[in-house]
C-alpha cells in the first residue's frame, strides 16, 4: 500500500510542475510568435522603403537626363557671349545625370548599373559634343549634336528601371 501513495505523491507533484508551466510556455510560444511577426514586418517595411529609395533615384537620372536635353536644345538657340553661360549649365546638367546614375548603381547593386551607367555615358558624350560644335570665334553653335545613342540609352535605362520597380512590387 505504501507505493501506491508514493506513486499517487508522484503523480500529484508531476501535475502541479505541468500545471505551473502551462502558462510559462505558452507566454514562450506567444512572444515567440510576436517576434517573427515583427521580424516580418519590419522586413517589409525595409523592403518598401529600399523600393521607394530606388523609384525616387531611377526618378532623379530621368529627370537629369531631361533637363540636359532641354539645356541643349535651349542653347543651340542662344548667340553671343551668353552661349559661355550656357555651356556651363550643360555641363552642370551632364554632372547631375552622372551623378544620380551612380546614386542608381549603389541602390541597385548592379541591376540598373548597366543602363544607368551607359545614360550617364551618353550624356557625357553629348556634353562632349556640344563644347566641340561651339564656334567660339563667333560665339554661336554650329548645331545641336546627334541625340540617338543618348535616346537609346535614355530608353533602355527607362525600361529597366521599369522592369525592376514591377519585380520589387510583387
């Protein structure tokens, strides 16, 4: 009889140590889950913010772009000793292209490299070529240089920038 109270003495103790560690472990458990979801939300809104840093960067290359193309259309138009101004400004605007197409490349880590450094290229030749239509003796230019490869360029950086916008929203 004596071992039928230890085995009851046992068993009696055995439920009290589970009954006392229910709520431990579900508090474990709880936590536990808590954590992965704030782990997953947090790498969500990395992900987000990552995506919006690239639109914003892809942005900012296309709108250089633009500002240069429109600085070297405006400049074909101007004579004179205004025509130094000018050129200056297209410089400045081909710095602005090469330096958000390097901004590009450091987000994209090599997905938009590519494009953004054959734009940034591009906009570095059509500078090029405008100080060299430059007839300084009669401070005019002899005529706006060939935007084709810049255009090319301009295009194939759009649709990659596009292409990776859509694959970072799935």
């Amino acid at each position: 009889m004596a071992e039928v109270s230890l085995y009851v003495a046992v068993i009696t103790a055995a439920t009290g140590i589970v009954a006392a560690s229910v709520p431990t472990a579900a508090t474990f458990v709880r936590d536990g889950r808590q954590g992965q979801r704030e782990q997953r939300r947090a790498e969500l809104e990395r992900r987000d913010r990552r995506a919006g840093e690239m639109r914003q960067a892809c942005l900012e290359v296309l709108s250089a772009a633009g500002e240069l193309r429109a600085r070297l259309g405006n400049a074909g138009q101007v004579h004179g000793p205004e025509l130094a101004g000018r050129l200056a400004e297209i410089r400045s605007a081909g710095a602005e292209v090469q330096l958000h197409a390097v901004s590009v490349a450091l987000l994209a880590q090599g997905q938009l490299a590519g494009p953004a450094q054959g734009l940034a290229d591009a906009a570095a030749s059509l500078v090029m070529a405008a100080e060299d239509s430059i007839d300084r003796a009669a401070q005019q230019s002899r005529g706006l240089p060939d935007f084709a490869v810049f255009d090319q360029r301009e295009t194939a950086f759009r649709a990659a920038a596009v292409a990776h916008a859509s694959e970072a929203d799935y």
